[in-house]
C-alpha cells in the first residue's frame, strides 16, 4: 500500500473543498455586482414615487431610501441567484465583452456609464422635496393690477436684455440642444439673481417696471418678481408670482416631470454645483405634470428654499 498516496487524499480533498468554497464566494460576489447593477436604474425610478419615511436620531435617516432599494433589490437577486450558472457567467462574458467594443469604437464609454450612474446618485443625494402645487383659484394677490402692467416684457428694451441675459451664461455648444429653454431660464435667473436689493420709499408701494430694473438690477422684491417674469415671458416661457407674508418670488415651468432627474443633476453637478452643494433642491408639479422652481434672489441656485411656505396668493402671467 502506498502511503504517501494515502496521507494526500485528505490534504487534496481540503484543497478542492477550499477551491470550491472560493469559487462559491466569487459566484456570489458576482451575481450581486450584476444585481447592484440592475437594481439603480429602478431605484431611481421607484423611490421617486416611494412614501417619505423619515426617523430623527439625532442625525436625519431616510428609511424610504433603503425600503425602496431593498424592496427592488431582493427580488433580483433572488431572481439571479436561481438562474442557471453558465447562464450568468455567459451574460458576464457577453457583458465585458460587448462593453470593451463599445469603449473601442467610442459609442458609450465608460466614462458615460460613470455619469449615468453618478446622475442615480445625484437625484438620490439631492433628496429633491416636492411641495403641494397650488393653483390661483380663490386666490388674489395684492396689486395684481399694477404687476401685470409692470411687466412690460413687450418693451424692446426688455425683450433685448431678455435675450442678451438667456445667453450670457450656459452657451456651450450642445447644451441648448440637449436641454432646450431651461438652459436660457437657468442663464436669466444667474444673471438677474446679481440683484441689489433696494427698499421702496417710506409708506409707498412702489413698483418698478422691467424697463427701468434692467438699468441697475435693483428693487425690492416686487420689482425683482417683476423683471423676471418679464424676461421669461419675453423669450416664450412660462411663470407665475407668489406672494407669501411680505414677500413676493417667481415660479417658472422648467419642463415635464418625467425629467426631474435630469434638471436636478443639471443644477446640481453642472451649472449650478458651487451654490448649491449641500442643498435639497424645492419643486412643485403640476395638474399637468410640469415641474415647477422657485426663482426668488434669496436662493443662489434655481429651486432653492422658499423664504415662507404660506402662500397668501398667486398670480399667472
């Protein structure tokens, strides 16, 4: 009898069970980076409609966030676990290799991946808080008469300062083609949020029209409201005025619901990074799915806190 032969087989039979436990992990760890990988593009598009769930330890929890990541995740990597093994290692192989032709010929590169992932991230980070739409119904607001003859956005001094503030900012090629007006919106509000603000006279309401604003960007709130949605109205968008507890800002529709990922990342991680870093974006929607931000010059950034929450009236240009 061989002895040697014999002294091996347990040392053998340890190493195959080490290899396949190995083996085992690393199936493992596959299938949930595949997993992970299916589960952000729904998350996104689940827990935008996923009920808040907040807790306050101390520090703000969002338990909506890891509810509605587990409630997607779990089913698909049960779903993965289950299927046949060649099945997913021939998906892997089918997957590097079609991701190494694409970085080849440059039709989606990883660096694109990264920012369509980094965009997931974003919205979530973000933690945009959408606030009741209010409609003017039953509403009046407080000199509507003299507001709406103020905004002169027919003035060719208006319309020209309209156009030469939509452009000032954000004119790199492509980005109007991508994003269309929202861009011309976002360049207006930076240039017009340079406001220096400028009390009325003592006892007077006064409001300025947009002609006579464009010459010093100066007023109060009023006139600032005023200019801007003259400006906007003056190159085809739409706003509207609300007026809260001794304050009045612009609304203007930025674009469809069904792109409140892409606006968000575009003020986040784009145009507006700097002033807005650390901050929750603010947005109403809609009866017809619109997005709605807050343009006011006490925000940096558009989509910034509103000042007060009660509204006392709303007025549409």
């Amino acid at each position: 009898m061989n002895v040697n032969k014999i002294k091996s087989q347990p040392m053998d039979n340890f190493y195959l069970k080490s290899s396949s436990k190995g083996m085992k992990y690393l199936y493992l760890a596959v299938i949930t980076l595949i997993s992970l990988i299916i589960t952000a593009p729904l998350f996104i598009i689940v827990y935008r409609y996923f009920p808040n769930i907040v807790v306050d330890f101390g520090m703000t929890i969002h338990l909506d966030m890891l509810l509605s990541f587990i409630i997607i995740f779990l089913p698909v990597f049960t779903i993965i676990r289950f299927l046949n093994k060649k099945f997913v290692i021939s998906f892997v192989i089918f997957f590097l290799i079609s991701m190494t032709v694409v970085q080849l010929f440059d039709i989606y590169s990883f660096n694109q991946i990264k920012k369509s992932y980094l965009d997931i991230l974003n919205y979530v980070e973000t933690n945009p808080v959408n606030v009741p739409f209010l409609s003017e119904h039953k509403m009046t607001i407080r000199n509507a008469d003299k507001i709406m003859e103020a905004i002169d956005y027919q003035n060719a001094d208006v319309r020209n300062f309209a156009i030469e503030s939509s452009i000032k900012y954000f004119n790199e090629e492509g980005y109007y083609s991508q994003y269309g007006n929202i861009i011309r919106y976002f360049s207006i509000f930076k240039t017009i949020n340079q406001w220096n603000y400028v009390p009325d006279p003592k006892g007077l309401d006064y409001f300025a029209k947009a002609s006579e604003s464009i010459k010093h960007l100066g007023g109060d709130c009023d006139d600032h409201s005023i200019l801007m949605a003259a400006c906007i109205k003056a190159i085809g968008g739409e706003v509207r005025l609300v007026h809260t507890e001794g304050h009045l800002y612009p609304e203007v529709k930025v674009g469809s619901a069904d792109n409140l990922a892409t606006i968000f990342d575009l003020i986040k991680r784009d145009l507006f990074y700097k002033e807005s870093i650390g901050n929750q974006i603010f947005y109403r929607i809609d009866f017809e799915n619109n997005i709605w931000l807050n343009f006011d010059y006490t925000g940096k950034y558009p989509g910034a806190k509103y000042l007060d929450n009660k509204i006392l009236g709303i007025l549409n240009i």
